[in-house]
C-alpha cells in the first residue's frame, strides 16, 4: 500500500529530480501518484457535496436532539 507524502517530501523529491540528482521512473512515479491523490482528495471536498442520505442523517439527528431537549423543558 502506498503511503501519501507530505508536502515537504514531495518539495524535497521534485527539487531532487530539478537538481538531476534522481532522475528515476521510480521518483518520477512517487510525484506523479503523489500529486493525482492530492489532485483527487481537493477535488472531493470542493465538488462532493453531501447526499441526500447524508442530509437526512443530519435532519434526523437533529430532530432527536430537539424532542430530548423538548422533552426536558416539559
């Protein structure tokens, strides 16, 4: 399994691979992986807005929390 790099290895390896010092298909592969994730995990939370299923969750959790609290006034 692959371990996502942190924006500091990913500086490092991309000024390694500008610098010609390793110039691999493995480092080149590492970046490529690296920013397609990172590419995939931004596009998710910009443009995956919640379900329906999700809202429904939500409205339901808040609707058990009003009649507790009703329940406690009365």
């Amino acid at each position: 399994m692959y371990v996502m790099m942190d924006d500091k290895e990913i500086e490092e390896l991309v000024q390694s691979i500008n610098e010609g010092k390793d110039i691999t298909n493995n480092s080149i592969f590492r970046i490529m992986v690296a920013l397609n994730k990172r590419v995939k995990q931004l596009y998710q939370q910009t443009y995956n807005p919640p379900t329906n299923n999700d809202l429904n969750k939500s409205i339901n959790n808040l609707s058990s929390r009003i009649s507790i609290l009703e329940s406690k006034i009365k």
